[in-house]
C-alpha cells in the first residue's frame, strides 16, 4: 500500500482514517501522514517540530494533490 493509495482511497473515495486504519494496521504510518494532509499547512508548522517531516508531508501533499488534481485543506 503506497502513500499514492491511501491517498486515493481517502481523499477521492471519502474513506475515514479511522476504518483506513482498520484495513491496514502494517501501513499506520503510511495512513497517518496521508491524514496529516487535511490540516491545512500553517497548522501543520505549528504541530509537526520535525522540519524534515514537515517538509516531507507538505511534498507528498502537493504531490498527490496535482495527481489527482484536488484542492486539500
């Protein structure tokens, strides 16, 4: 399960982190990065302390977004 699929299923098919989290315990983190992206960014700076981790949610992020040509929180 790639971050490209989780994305999918919960952005585009309206999939719940929460029932995500059931289907796929071995991609929790996976699954919880994903759910980070509906939190707009000036949340996330204020929450993730991590600057790599940051970074790396805001490039999946924009990434998946354009994929799939999306607006996200």
């Amino acid at each position: 399960m790639t971050h490209q699929d989780i994305f999918y299923l919960k952005f585009c098919k309206g999939v719940s982190t929460y029932e995500l989290m059931q289907r796929f315990p071995e991609h929790v983190d996976r699954v919880s990065e994903v759910a980070l992206m509906d939190i707009p960014e000036m949340i996330l700076k204020e929450v993730i302390q991590e600057e790599e981790k940051l970074n790396h949610i805001i490039r999946l992020k924009n990434e998946l977004s354009a994929l799939y040509d999306l607006k996200t929180a």
